[in-house]
C-alpha cells in the first residue's frame, strides 16, 4: 500500500510541475535569455571601452614622440583632437599638453586660453584644475599683468584645502595674499595679512598664511638668480633666464605644499 500512495504522490508532483512549467517556462526562458543577451553587452561594451582606451594611449604617445621631435604644431593639435575624444583624466592630461604645446610654439595666449578653459571644466579631476590654474599664472607671468596674476591665483586657494583647511570665505583673501607674494615679496604680504586681513580670515586660515607665504618665489627672486648665479656661470646665464620662471612656479608650489601639510596636521 506504501508504494502505491508514493507512486501517487510522484505523479501529482510531476504534473504539478508540468502545470507550473507551461504556465512559467516561456517566462523563465525569457529571463535566462535575456541574461545571456545583457551579459553579452556589457562585456562587450567593456571590450569597446578597452580598445578605445588602447588606441587613445597609442594616440597620446604619438603625440608625446611628436612633441619630443620639436613639432609643437603637429603635436598640439595631435593632443587638442585627444582631448575631445578621450574620457577621464587622460583627456585633462592631453589638454594640459596641448597648452604646453601651444606655449612652445610662442603662443603664449593660446596655451593661457587652454588652461583657463580646463580650469573652468567642472567635470575634470581638481588636480588637473588646480595645475592649469597655477600654469595660466605662470604664462601670465610673460605679461607683466600683476593684477591679472594675482585674480588667477584666487582659486589656487584650494590646493592648502586638505582637511578643509581655507573656507570658501577665504579664498578671495588667501589668493590676494598669494599673489602679492608672487608679485611683490613675501615681506609685503605678511603687512597686508597682518593689517589688512588681521580681523578678517579665520584663525585657522590666519595660521595657514603664515605657511604658505613663506618662501622667496617671487619676481625679484628671478633677477637674483641671475646676478647671483649669472656672476658664478657667466656662460650660463642664458638657461638661467630660460629656466627663471619654472624656477619662480615650483618654489610657489613648494610654499603650498607647506601650507597643504600644515592643514592636515592642525
């Protein structure tokens, strides 16, 4: 009797899921089909984003072995074509290139422009907005536009903000004190931190200040170099006039990294 009453159940079983697959099975079908088509997709649109990545870096490195060969025209354009077509931080990367491009070539406006329009692009990466900013300065420099110089460096301010270190009130103050620095000596922007902006900036930007204002990266900077240096290497003083501003760039950033470190340790 045991058997037959297994038996029964077994057929019940059976028919129940023979029920449940003709009313289910077109459904589930559809399901596993559609995963294998999304699955395809994506690995494929993932396959098309690789080789698209690939062929970019074939055409930047085209581009760098077109600038090392002193094509700056070919290699700029090269790069402005890269930085509309490529996605991330290697098209911020191409349009930094293609500026630098543009100021080898002596098209200094041209290169600024190309810097102003990568700071101005929300979407990159801060770092990449905060270089251009710091290299628009320093083509500025060529100008002789102090005031020019020191609205660039305005939102420069940003780079001392690890830790949060400058409110957003700050910066205006923080990149005049910046470009007075750059412009004039340090000596004059700790009179106008001090005066000016005494009872202005808050305590911890008033701390961070007196960082990044340390430091003799300033205009006059680049004519002791010259007398001083020049008069050892008199044959020398051609790439010390060449390599001045660089020089004048990389002690500026030196003082904000100061001030960057002194952020995240306060």
């Amino acid at each position: 009797m045991s058997d037959i009453f297994r038996e029964i159940e077994d057929e019940l079983r059976r028919e129940n899921l023979q029920r449940l697959w003709s009313r289910f099975g077109k459904y589930v079908i559809g399901l596993a089909v559609l995963a294998v088509v999304v699955t395809a997709g994506i690995m494929g649109w993932q396959n098309y984003q690789q080789r698209q990545r690939e062929a970019q870096g074939v055409h930047y490195v085209a581009a760098l072995a077109l600038a090392r060969e002193g094509k700056d025209a070919e290699a700029g354009a090269a790069f402005a074509e890269l930085a509309k077509n490529a996605n991330g931080g290697l098209a911020a990367l191409a349009q930094l290139d293609s500026a630098a491009a543009k100021a080898q070539g002596g098209d200094v406006a041209g290169a600024v422009a190309a810097y102003d329009q990568l700071a101005a692009n929300g979407s990159a990466d801060p770092i990449f907005r905060d270089i251009a900013i710091l290299l628009a300065a320093r083509y500025s420099l060529e100008k002789g536009d102090p005031h020019a110089v020191i609205a660039r460096l305005c939102p420069a301010a940003r780079v001392i903000d690890l830790g949060h270190g400058v409110p957003p009130q700050d910066v205006p103050a923080m990149g005049d004190l910046l470009g007075t620095k750059l412009v004039a000596n340090e000596f004059v922007a700790y009179v106008k931190l001090t005066g000016q902006y005494r009872d202005v900036l808050t305590p911890r930007s008033y701390t961070l200040a007196t960082y990044a204002l340390t430091g003799f990266a300033n205009f006059a900077s680049i004519g002791i170099q010259l007398g001083g240096i020049g008069a050892m290497a008199p044959s020398r003083r051609g790439d010390l006039a060449r390599l001045g501003s660089r020089a004048l760039l990389a002690g500026f950033l030196a003082t904000l990294i100061n001030a960057s470190i002194a952020a995240a340790l306060l």
